[in-house]
C-alpha cells in the first residue's frame, strides 16, 4: 500500500513544464531542436523593453526596462512533443516557457498564458 501510495506522489510530482500553453492554430511549435537554435546562445529584446539573455553555457540574464537584472541559469527540455525553456533564478523563483513562430515573429509562451512577441533576436 505504501509504495502505491508512494507512485501516486511520484506521478504527481511530474515536471512542471508538462503543461497547457496558450498555443494558437496559426503558431509553429518548435521541438527541442528549434528552441535549441531560437535559444541557445540568442539575446530577445520584447516590445515592452524587457531583454534576455540565454548563454551558451547555460546561464540566463533578464535585463528589466528600468536597467535592474536578474540572474540565473536555464535547459532545454521536452514536454513530450514541444521543447520548453525552463529557467531558475538566483532569487529561487523558477518558470518554463514556449517559443512559437507566429508567421511573423517569435512569441514567448509563458505558463500562465501570456504571449510576448521578441521586437529583435540577435
């Protein structure tokens, strides 16, 4: 009994990034392989003024509008189709995220169901 009781607990203890994002018809989703090349090594500057930063060596900066930054580091997974970005900060707070192409731009999909279109990828 126990140990069912314990596979419950493990199965609820599923990554977090195994959620719904608000992905719409007319959104390509990237697999691990596209977020890889939309990610790693990649600086996305968003219309609000926000930038961040995903290192090749796996740190992440975000750079807020008033200049203030916060740090941290990131990975790459696989939510089982779509690849996600998932990032710890420094500060202990943690979030996944989804790139999609929307036909013009690059969007960031947050789980809490925001879109952030990036202005610039470089």
């Amino acid at each position: 009994m126990r140990l069912l009781f314990a596979a419950v607990l493990t199965c609820l203890a599923l990554p977090v990034f195994a959620q719904e994002f608000a992905v719409r018809d007319s959104d390509r989703v990237l697999d691990a392989d596209g977020m890889a090349a939309d990610v790693v090594g990649r600086t996305h500057e968003f219309f609000y003024g926000g930038v961040s930063f995903f290192s090749v060596s796996g740190t992440y900066t975000y750079t807020y509008t008033d200049g203030a930054r916060a740090y941290g580091s990131y990975a790459l997974k696989d939510d089982g189709q779509d690849g996600v970005v998932c990032s710890d900060f420094d500060n202990g707070f943690s979030r996944c995220d989804k790139y999609v192409h929307d036909g013009t731009r690059l969007v960031l999909l947050t789980e809490d169901g925001n879109r952030f279109p990036v202005k610039e990828a470089r």
